[in-house]
C-alpha cells in the first residue's frame, strides 16, 4: 500500500560502524528492561531483509545457558547466559516481564560464577545470589551467526538481527533461524509498530518460545 511504502521509505537506516566493537563490548551497561518482538524466518527471509536494509555486521555467537541442579531458574522462566559476541565474553539474567518486555542485567565478564556479583550490583533480583550459591551448571545452548543493524524508525531505534545457526541441547542440535527487532531508543509502541510492520510485509509468524525454551525442549527431547 502507499502508506507501508511511505513508512519504510521514512525508516532511513543507520548500520553500527564495527557493531558492538570489542572497545563497546567491555563497557557494562545499565539496562534493567528489554523490549524486543522475535519471529520465526528462513533463509529467505533473512535475504529478503538484507537486500531491504543493505549490509548488517557479523557477530558470531556462541551461547551458555545456566541453571541450578533442581532447575530453579527454569522453573522462574530466567534465563541466565554466558556468550561469546566476536570472540568477548558476555554474561546476563533475564527475567519474565509484560508483553513484549522483560527485565535484562548484562556484564562483560568471562565466567559466569564471577558475573553474578556485577549482575546484582546492576540490580538483578537477589534471589540470584541464593541460586548461585547452590552451584551453576550448563544445561543447554546456542551457536549462530546474528547480522545486526540500527534502523532509525518514526518513534524509534531498533536493532534489527538476523540469527541462524543451531540450538544445542542434550547431545543433539537443532536449526535455528528468526529474526529480532529489540528497541534501543524510543517508544515501545513504535518498535511494536514497526516490527508488526515487517512481519507483514514479508510473511513473518511470531516465535512465541524463547531460545533457551526451545534448547532445553530439545536437551529434553519435548
């Protein structure tokens, strides 16, 4: 229609110059809450979004998920990951929130025990610090490749990424490939708008299970 083309040609795109530079990656930052809107997508797709917003920088990722051996955080839905982005070290707790949002605590740190302290100094819940006492074991992971971007949109900034790669979990991987639209600056109603924007433009069905959900589903074989 003339007003989805009026709109993306309103999205005027900014790329990250070195995204997430390993000068970046080592400065910690508050957050506190993350917004973001995942979809499910193939190679097509992520072709698709490339040729639309031009070349997206490279971050190879290579992701931990922890739990404690009764499956406390699973059970809470925390999620609480060490990753490698480009070679850097990368530790966060995210917790349940409303609607597309959530509560997400990130340190630069090379081991996930040694993140904890940082993690509750950015003010991640303490309980934290009861589950860590008990002894943090790997449970499951992810290993892709995300083509990020900053898009500037009417209302907003978002990173748009496009991961594909493999989840892991009890011996066995399964593909991964879906695409995220996490809000960096603005309102959250315009980040919705526009991710609602591109999932109808190119056909993209929402992905209701985070990746960490669908690594231990497999560990499990649910």
């Amino acid at each position: 229609s003339v007003m989805a083309r009026n709109f993306l040609a309103s999205c005027v795109h900014k790329m990250y110059n070195g995204l997430r530079s390993e000068t970046k990656m080592l400065e910690d930052f508050d957050m506190g809450r993350e917004f973001e809107l995942k979809f499910a997508a193939t190679k097509g797709d992520h072709e698709a979004l490339q040729a639309r917003f031009g070349n997206l920088s490279p971050i190879i990722m290579e992701t931990t998920y922890y739990d404690v051996p009764g499956g406390s955080l699973r059970d809470l839905h925390w999620t609480l990951r060490r990753r490698m982005e480009n070679g850097i070290a990368v530790c966060a707790l995210k917790t349940p929130g409303e609607g597309f949002g959530h509560g997400e605590w990130e340190v630069s740190c090379n081991r996930i025990e040694d993140a904890i302290g940082p993690l509750l100094a950015k003010g991640a819940p303490e309980q934290l610090a009861e589950f860590a006492a008990e002894g943090l074991i790997a449970v499951c992971g992810a290993r892709f490749t995300r083509l990020a971007g900053l898009i500037d949109a009417p209302g907003c900034t978002v990173e748009l990424a496009l991961d594909e790669g493999f989840l892991l979990g009890g011996g066995k991987e399964a593909p991964l490939c879906e695409i995220e639209v996490e809000l960096k600056d603005g309102s959250e109603e315009a980040a919705a708008v526009f991710a609602m924007f591109l999932a109808q433009q190119y056909g993209l069905r929402p992905e209701t299970r985070s990746k960490i959900a669908r690594a231990m589903a497999l560990a499990s074989d649910k």
